[in-house]
C-alpha cells in the first residue's frame, strides 16, 4: 500500500527539484519538475484530476512521463515514488552542527536569479526562501563584467529593481508573512580597486556583495590593494569569497587567491564591511584560518547560501556550523539582525 500525501501535485514537483537542488543535483535534471509545476499551478485541481484520469496530461506542455508519474500520485493522495526516494537521498540534515544559528538567521545576502546565472526564476526564489522561514532574500546577480554569467548591464539591472517590486507586491498581496526580497548585486571588483556597475545604480539597491572573480592569482600586494579599495568604498558592504578558492565539485578545484589578510580584515572592521562566511560546500571560504583571524580581527560577518537554484537557499547550515565552530557571537553576524537593522547598516 502507498504511503498517504496531501501535498497536491505542485508541491510535490516544487519539493522534487529543491531536493534535487539541494544535493547539488544539474540544472538540467530539475527543469522539467519546475516546468511540469508552472504548467500546473494554474490550472483548477478538477481540471488535473480529468487529465490524468484521461490520460490526457501529458498532453500539456512541460509535463512528459516522469512529471506525469508524479502528478498522478498526488492527485490520487498517494506518495510520489520519485519523492519519497529523494527524501531518503537529499531530505536528511546536512550537517551535525549549525542548527542553533540557522534558527537565529532572518535573512540571505547573497542568491542568484535566471537574470544571471542562477537556474530559476526571481519569484520562485523569493517563495522558497519565504517557505525556509527567512524574514528577507538579497537578489545579488552579478555585475556587467562577468559576462560568462550573464552579468546585468545597468538597463538590466534597472528592469530588475521593477521585477523585485512587482514581486514584493504579489507577496503582500498572497499574506508573505512580513518577508521582503531586497534589491542587490554581487559587485565584481575590478583590477584597480573600482566596483563594476554604475555608482548611481549602486546608491539604489538595498545591500551590495563586493567579490573577485578574475586575476585569482594576481601578486599579494596587487590583489591586497585592489580589495582594500573595494572594502574602502562606501557602497560595499560584504566582501564576498574571499579567496575564490574551491576545494570539491564540478567545477574541480583551485588554490585561493595570496592576499596580506591581517591587512584586508582590518579594512573590513573599519570600514564597517561584513566578510562573507560562504556556505556552498564547493568553496567553504574564507578558509578556517582566516575565518579565525577575521574573528580575532573584530569583523562582522554575513553568513550567505551563494544560493544558483531554490534549494540551494538551504546550505546556509553549513556556513552556520563553520561559524559556530569558530566561536562567532550571533550579534557578529548580521543576518541575524532585524531587516530594518539591516538596511541602516547597509545605507547609513
């Protein structure tokens, strides 16, 4: 007999491609359950139950057999075979640790969109970090430089800050439990210092991610310099990836960037510039050492998913663990902080 669900058919395909997400699964193995669920959610529970009924549901566009094999059971109220295999797989805890301070998090700092690089739409984040239980998501695409993902010009960005009001209305328009998506960007930071995107542009987003992506292995001194004047100017307020190292994945690995970092982390505490705890598994940056030298430094700290998919929002746990490790007050850590803390930390 199958294990009873109550979910209804577009929960289950939206819980299918976040554990999918969430165990780093490709892109490409999740799109036809977000698809198979946007064809759906409009359409009248009747009007699914005669499809599959009729056999007719495959039928509609994005829905093939597997997405089908979904559908039907929950329409039926039954647990979908594919759900309840990757519950086992991807649904446990992802760390031993963490747990206390993921409770004391309100927000994320940093998530892409579809608009760069990320693997799904701006709304389809903000509904997923609301159902985590966040108070408020950042939108930080990235900047014009970084053309391989797909960086926002300045019109871009522009038609962006209308999309995150248009959603933040459809939110309060649904009852979104007092959750905000914020305006933001993942700033490169360029050669000499400067941030990539127009300075006006930059006054109007609510928390900007500053972060090297290029010259990783530019000379210690050059690349101290080029991020102290990053950390210098008045728009920063995160120093992202620090070392822009990675140390597992897809992507394979590489060493992180030589920087004198007493120097950087002393910018960072006197500039007022958070420094990023980044808690994809791939980066787990800044490495603990200098996670340990930015505490004794007297830094504030961001604790952010650098979520590209949903269920990627859930990695925070795992900055969360490193964090708590290294013995870092929660009052440190600035997503912790109520938004309108936030924004006057971000805009004063």
């Amino acid at each position: 007999m199958s294990e009873p669900y109550d979910g209804g058919p577009v929960a289950a395909l939206r819980r299918i491609a976040f554990l999918l997400e969430r165990g780093r699964e490709e892109t490409y193995k999740v799109k036809a359950y977000r698809n198979a669920a946007a064809t759906i959610l409009p359409l009248p529970p009747d009007q699914v139950a005669a499809a599959v009924e009729d056999g007719s549901i495959t039928d509609l566009p994005g829905v093939g057999a597997s997405t089908a094999k979904v559908i039907a059971a929950a329409v039926r109220g039954e647990m979908p075979e594919r759900l309840a295999a990757l519950e086992r797989e991807h649904g446990a805890p992802l760390t031993e640790g963490g747990d206390g301070l993921r409770a004391e998090l309100r927000g994320d700092l940093h998530s892409h969109s579809d608009w760069s690089d990320g693997g799904s739409p701006i709304e389809e984040m903000a509904f997923t970090a609301l159902e985590l239980g966040h108070e408020y998501l950042v939108l930080t695409d990235h900047s014009p430089r970084l053309t391989i993902a797909h960086g926002l010009s300045p019109e871009r960005l522009r038609r962006q800050l209308g999309v995150v009001a248009a959603v933040n209305e459809h939110l309060a328009a649904r009852g979104g439990d007092g959750f905000t998506l914020l305006t933001g960007i993942e700033v490169d930071i360029l050669d000499d210092g400067s941030l990539d995107q127009d300075d006006d542009l930059l006054a109007r987003l609510d928390v900007r991610v500053a972060s090297v992506h290029s010259k990783l292995k530019m000379d210690a001194k050059d690349m101290t310099r080029r991020m102290i004047g990053a950390i210098r100017n008045p728009r920063t307020n995160v120093l992202g990836h620090c070392t822009g190292r990675l140390v597992t994945g897809g992507r394979g690995t590489r060493p992180g960037s030589q920087f004198d970092a007493k120097a950087v982390f002393e910018a960072c505490a006197e500039h007022d510039v958070a420094v990023e705890i980044n808690s994809r598994p791939e980066r787990r940056d800044p490495p603990t050492k200098l996670l340990e030298l930015a505490r004794d430094t007297g830094c504030l700290f961001s604790i952010d998913s650098d979520a590209h998919a949903p269920g990627q929002l859930d990695f925070q746990v795992y900055g969360c663990e490193r964090a708590e490790a290294a013995g870092i007050h929660p009052d440190r850590i600035v997503n912790t902080w109520p938004r309108d803390r936030l924004l006057t930390w971000a805009n004063g």
